[in-house]
C-alpha cells in the first residue's frame, strides 16, 4: 500500500508586530524608548525652545556648549522623527546584541557601541560644517551604527563577517539607498520651498559617521564585551551524512 509523501512542513506564522515589540529580547530598546519618550515629553512642556540650546552644531561648541556632543542624540524633532528612529532602533538592536553577548557586559557594550556610533556622527557632521549653525539633534546617527553592526552579522550564534563580504557591501548600498531618498523626500522640498537656504532635513552626514563607526568598532566592543560566540549545534547522528561508505551495501 502506498502511503502519500508527507508535504512540506508549514510555514511559521510570523510574528504579529505587538508581540515582536513586547519580545524580551527587545527588553534594552524598549527601556531606552521609554528614556527616549520622556526627553521628547521634557522638549515640549519643560524645555525652553524645544531643547535647541541642546543640540550640537559648530556655533554651540564656539559658545563652550561642549555637552550637545552627547546631548544631540537625545533630541528629537517631533513624534514622527521619534517613531522612525525607534522602529528602527528595536529593530537593529537585536542582531548587534547578538553579537555583543548576552549579559550586563553584553549590554554595556551595546550602549558603547550606541554612544561612540553618535559621537561618530556628530563628528563627521562637524567636519562638513566646520561653521554651521544648523542645529543637528536626533538618535539617527548612534541607530546608524547599529545598522553597520548588524551588517557584519555572520550567523544568528554573532559570529562577524569580514569588511570585504557581499553581505556588508549590500547592507552599504542599501544604507546609501535609503539616505539618497531621505534628503529628496524631505531636504529636498524644504530646499526648494526656502529659495535654495538650507535650514534643516536630514542630516546624511551624521548617518554617515555612525553607520562607519558600527561597522568598524564592533569588532572591539565584542572582544571588550568577552563574547565569543558559541559553535553551531551539530545535528543527530541520525542526520549526518554517512558519507559514501554508508550508503552501498557489505558483500
């Protein structure tokens, strides 16, 4: 009697966005969302001029506002620019802790990772504006590094891949993609509109210097953290190949 071939197992159902959100793994991005939220909330009620005198540009650090190298990051525009960076955030956390390792350490690394990817950015934006007034704030450029950590994620056990892997080099396109239609969706028109002033929109530059950071410093966060990350799980001996010897039969 023939049986009927057994089909394919079923796909996954995926995973509804609420519960992805309320994942554990997704435990160090929602708290610093929540820290996140409350700078906003403090911007608007508490904070005179929507928390500008906290924002880095070259014109505050020639005040001695030397602090907005850190405090820009915290800052946000609105509710919009919030609610992308922090999909974007719980996204790309993961993959980085995967290569960071689990852990207090693990977690101080990542915050690391996060602070020097920002402190990157504000650096690269203060090299092309070495006299800008532009304020620049939002977590954009420390989320970037994130992004160019998780670009160099070999495996889902955080093993790293090298720089000259087609992995890394499509995350890099993919990363300039998404910049080149950031500044025409929104830079643009605010260009067009003002008479050809810049006065605001994207700052790609600070992208730019964090999502190099990510790439580049992740290796040193992850010797610093201790991780190493374990060897795959070798499957039951009943599913390992037997190779040619096992396959033909003794005379």
């Amino acid at each position: 009697m023939n049986t009927p071939e057994a089909g394919p197992p079923p796909a996954q159902r995926p995973q509804p966005h609420a519960e992805a959100l309320l994942n554990p793994g997704n435990g160090p991005a929602m708290l610093f969302a929540l820290l996140l939220c409350g700078v906003l909330a403090a911007q608007y009620f508490v904070l005179p001029d929507f928390g500008l005198s906290y924002a880095l540009s070259a014109e505050a650090l020639k005040q001695g506002r030397w602090w907005t190298l850190l405090t820009h990051m915290f800052l946000h525009g609105g509710i919009l620019h919030l609610l992308m960076n922090l999909s974007a955030l719980v996204s790309l956390q993961r993959p980085a802790r995967l290569e960071l390792g689990p852990g207090g350490r693990g977690l101080a690394a990542l915050g690391g990772l996060y602070l020097a990817s920002g402190l990157a950015g504000a650096l690269v934006y203060l090299a092309i504006h070495p006299g800008g007034q532009i304020p620049m704030l939002g977590a954009s450029g420390a989320i970037c590094g994130l992004w160019g950590a998780a670009a160099r994620l070999a495996s889902r056990h955080g093993e790293l891949t090298r720089l000259n892997d087609r992995q890394v080099w499509l995350n890099v396109r993919n990363f300039a993609l998404m910049n080149l239609i950031l500044v025409l969706l929104i830079s643009g028109p605010q260009f067009l509109l003002r008479g050809g002033e810049a006065t605001g929109g994207i700052a790609w530059e600070g992208h730019l210097g964090g999502f190099l950071a990510g790439l580049l410093l992740v290796p040193l966060f992850q010797r610093w953290s201790g991780w190493t990350a374990p060897p795959p799980p070798q499957p039951p001996w009943w599913e390992i190949d037997p190779g040619p010897w096992g396959r033909g039969r003794l005379g």
